[in-house]
C-alpha cells in the first residue's frame, strides 16, 4: 500500500466546539474572533488533505447536517471545497449527508462537474429510527440521487478501493467481535418493509503513514469500531495504529462495552484517539481516564497533522 508523507485532518462539523481548550499535541484549534464563531451541531463532516509522493490531494468526507453550517465553517477555516478531487459518504443517515446539497449548489456555482462521489451500495436508501417509548418510527428521510446530480459521478464502494494515491476505503466492515451489536433501534426501507438496519454500506477511511502507522476515519461505526479497526488492519497486514477519528457510535454502550472497547483499541498500540460525534459523553470520560494523554477532545475547527519519518514540512 502507498505511503503518505503526511495528513492533515479537519473536522469541520462535530457536535461541539470550544475555542479555549489547548491545542492538540498533533494539531491546531481554530480561535474564535468577534463575529467569527463556527458552528456545532449534530454531525460530522472532514476535510482532509493527503500528502503522496510529494504531491497534495484533497477530499471531503461526510457533511454533517445544515447546509449552511457546512459551507459557514468551511469559509471561516479557509478551506475550498472546489479544491477537493473526491466526496465520499459513510452511510446514509442526515446528519452526514445533510449539508451535501449545499455542498453540491455551491460547487455547480464554480462550474464543477464530475466529480467522483463515492458511497456504498444502499447510501441512498431511506432510513427510521424508533425513539425510547415510541411505538411509531421517526422518518430519518434519505438522500437522492438528484441531489447530486450535475456535479458528482457515482461511484459506488464494493470492498477496498484506493481512491485517491494512498487513500483508501473499505466496506463494508465485517462483524468479528463478540460484543459489538448493530443497534437494534435503526431501521432501513426495503422494498414495502421496514427493516433493521445492517449498515452493510457503511465505509471507513484509511491511510499508511510512512513509519507511523494507520491513520483510521470513521463516520459512525454502526458495526462496530473494534470491528472496523480489526478489518482494516487484516486487509493491510499493518498492526500498528497510530491514530483514530470519528464517531465510534457508543452514545447508549454500557460501561463495560466501552471499557472492553477501549481495551482492544490499545491493543494496537495507537499513539492518538479522537472521539467524535455519537461516541457519546460517558464514553468520551472513560476514554480520557483509561488513555490519559493519547485521549484529544474534538472541538469542530480542530486541524490534526500527522506527519510521516522523514518529512520537515
């Protein structure tokens, strides 16, 4: 697999922002100025850009959900869409798709056209959820392919695809650990039925960092984030993880799942972890008090760099 000389990770939306706290030991806050705040919401939408063989590429994965936050903190961290060479979807649920629209209008405004999207196969699918106590399903309503249309190529993932030089994703994720179940309140339309939610479309985002590692970028990990970290470093043969981003969908896990969760995230050895989005709050303190200083706090606006042996960039 292709090395990446460095990495360079924005998280453009999460859940939550504070302009005061430290910067990271592998990044940088974004500080708020007056009339210049960005916006937290529930979502999550990266930016990355992929240093390989000495040349730059840029991509944008998931979109969190208002449009208009997406394209707000976008302007307010200096970041152009129109420079990104692929948009990729983890799943198809609103609050990582919700600002593509947005997203995609501004993009046919500068007259981009063709550009890859990719996704896995059943991303466009709609999708329920039943509430605690709630006999009716909540329609979580479903992205179209309209809604891309004009500007973005379709394509859809089926197993591992290298998409951009020494970026990579997977999926779907297999399911090989005992204790990490899909939750059983997500429900999906097949057909006339409504049924519960394999997530069998589901992706995750990989990257080799020379002599570092893995660096691993999940959407939610509905299958499991032990499950995705495991696939990926069997499809890789790299033990080694040097970091991981994004939501690990432990908002309802009891304690001892989170704390077997953690055990066996450290197991590979991982320099850095950043819980985001659905990770969940109870799951974010027991983070920080099993992993001390390799737990980071995610504040939307946060840059994280990860730079490869040998680069002094």
């Amino acid at each position: 697999m292709r090395e990446l000389d460095s990495l360079s990770v924005t998280i453009v939306v999460d859940n939550f922002y504070d302009a005061l706290l430290d910067d990271p030991p592998c990044g940088k806050r974004f500080r708020t100025t007056p009339h210049n705040s960005l916006f937290a919401e529930h979502g999550l939408s990266f930016f990355v850009k992929a240093s390989c063989d000495k040349k730059v590429y840029s991509f944008m994965f998931d979109f969190g959900v208002d449009g208009e936050a997406l394209m707000h903190n976008l302007r307010l961290l200096d970041l152009d869409p129109k420079t990104v060479s692929s948009l990729l979807l983890s799943h198809g649920h609103f609050d990582h798709y919700g600002g593509l629209p947005s997203l995609v209008r501004y993009l046919s405004s500068s007259d981009v056209k063709g550009l890859p999207f990719y996704c896995g196969e059943g991303a466009f699918t709609r999708r329920f959820s039943k509430r605690p106590g709630k006999e009716v399903l909540l329609d979580l309503g479903e992205l179209k392919k309209e809604d891309i249309s004009g500007v973005a190529d379709l394509r859809e993932i089926k197993g591992l695809k290298e998409f951009l030089p020494g970026c990579y994703a997977q999926g779907p994720i297999e399911m090989e650990s005992e204790y990490e179940e899909i939750p059983d309140n997500l429900f999906v339309q097949r057909g006339k039925e409504k049924v519960r939610d394999d997530f069998k479309e589901e992706i995750a985002i990989f990257f080799v960092i020379k002599g570092k590692g893995l660096v691993i970028l999940s959407g939610c990990a509905h299958r499991g984030i032990v499950n995705t970290v495991r696939h990926i470093v069997k499809i890789t043969g790299i033990q080694k993880v040097h970091a991981i981003l994004g939501g690990f969908h432990l908002i309802h896990a009891d304690e001892k799942r989170i704390i077997t969760t953690i055990a066996d995230l450290e197991a590979y050895s991982l320099d850095y972890v950043v819980p985001c989005h659905c990770t969940g709050f109870s799951a974010r303190i027991l983070f920080s008090e099993l992993m001390k200083e390799k737990f980071i706090i995610n504040s939307a606006g946060t840059e994280y760099i990860f730079k490869g042996y040998g680069d002094s960039s």
